[in-house]
C-alpha cells in the first residue's frame, strides 16, 4: 500500500511538470483530467532500472516482449535506441493533452497496464462531466482488436465498436479516431533481448463522448482473441 500511495504522489508531481511544458493541444490544462486506475492494473509490461538494476517485465505487450525506458535501455547497451521516456507523463501533441501512463524506475515492482482479455469487461468510473475529448490508450497484440465501449452518461447510454490496431500497425496522420500517445518503438524480450528495433506503438483512442451530456463512465470490451492492453485514460473537460 505504501508503494502505491508514493507512485501515486510521484505522478501527481510528474503530471503537473509535464503539463506545465505541454501547450500543443488546444485544451487548457486544468480541463485535463489523469483517471486513476492504479487500483486496475494487473500486469508489468514495461522493463524500467531501479536503483542502477534492471527490473525486467513480467508480463509483456505481447507473450515474448515488452518495452524498456530509456535509462534501462543505456544500462542494457541499447544507446540509441527509442526507448519509453523515462517521466511516464508523455507531453501533448496536437492530437492529445498530456497523458500519465503508470511504468516508473522508482516503482520497479508496481503493476504498470491493465490486462483486457476476450470477452472481459471493464468498467472505467470517471469523474461526472461534459468533455470535449476523451482519450484511452491501448496496444493490440495477436492482431486488431475488436473493441466495444459503451458511453455511460447521466441520461442513457451508447454502444460504439471501433477496430484497435495491432501495436506494430501506425496509423494516418488523418485518422479521427486514433493518434499515438508514444511511436516508433523497438521492444525488448524479459532477459534485455531487443528482438526489433522500431515500429511499436502505444495507441490513443478518442471516443468522441457527446458535449452535450454528461458522462459518468466508459465500459470496455475487447470481443477479440488478442492481447489488449489498457494503459490510461485522460479526458479533457469542457
């Protein structure tokens, strides 16, 4: 427990540095909102250095790999490589505010990503509000994942269904729907193998909630046979 509660100070502190250098996206940075799903994470997907040690993933992006920060990744002897930022905050873009993700080299032990299995539902409890975006990150593995998330808002509820892309998959500058939250990565195996050494992805999708009604909580279901990662939700308040 105080591991969790000092990880959850640590981004905290984390998310206002990197708001304050985050001015690409149109939103102001205090109709940002980080959702907490600490609480929700089951898997360590990411390979961080804690104390000068590498700390391996347990439980990779897909079965045999994962991803490395980018101080594991100079301990391991990959200098040049693109790794994970080693601030889990990643900074806006034009496409996306700033959004937390939960990997850290101080929290080597933590869980860092929810693990979405086929046919598991989950049930991600925000707070009451308008929004003008909302943004859930995700990597596919195994293939595109059928993703069904139902819009949960004060007056009923919409279903959509949208197609989540392999995490080895980019997508068009032009895409309404999905952007990168990080883009171009190589991914390594759980004893510091990198096995490729780009074009992995961290995938943030838009769900368009409606501006008009106000949203109480999103569901998620993957209806594939894949490897679904959750990784954070960010929403942007109107």
């Amino acid at each position: 427990m105080q591991c969790k509660s000092g990880l959850k100070y640590f981004l905290a502190g984390a998310i206002a540095c990197g708001m304050l250098v985050s001015s690409a996206y149109i939103a102001q940075d205090n109709k940002v909102v980080q959702i907490d799903i600490t609480r929700s994470l089951n898997v360590r997907p990411v390979t961080v250095l804690a104390d000068g040690t590498l700390v391996h993933w347990t439980k990779g992006v897909d079965r045999e790999n994962g991803y490395m920060t980018t101080a594991a990744a100079k301990v391991n002897g990959d200098q040049n490589s693109n790794a994970l930022p080693d601030n889990p905050v990643i900074p806006a873009t034009g496409k996306h505010p700033a959004i937390q993700l939960y990997y850290n080299n101080k929290y080597a032990s933590g869980n860092q990503a929810m693990l979405l299995a086929d046919s598991d539902t989950f049930t991600l409890k925000i707070p009451k509000s308008k929004y003008a975006d909302f943004f859930i990150c995700l990597t596919s593995a195994y293939g595109k994942s059928k993703l069904e998330y139902d819009l949960v808002y004060s007056d009923g509820t919409d279903t959509k269904n949208i197609t989540v892309p392999d995490w080895a998959n980019d997508v068009a500058d032009n895409d309404p729907d999905f952007s990168y939250v990080v883009h171009d990565l190589p991914k390594w195996s759980n004893t510091g193998k990198q096995t490729e050494p780009n074009h992995h992805n961290i995938h943030a999708l838009n769900i368009h909630p409606d501006r008009k009604r106000t949203l109480t909580a999103v569901q998620l279901k993957n209806n594939s046979k894949t490897y679904l990662l959750l990784w954070a939700a960010t929403g942007v308040q109107i």
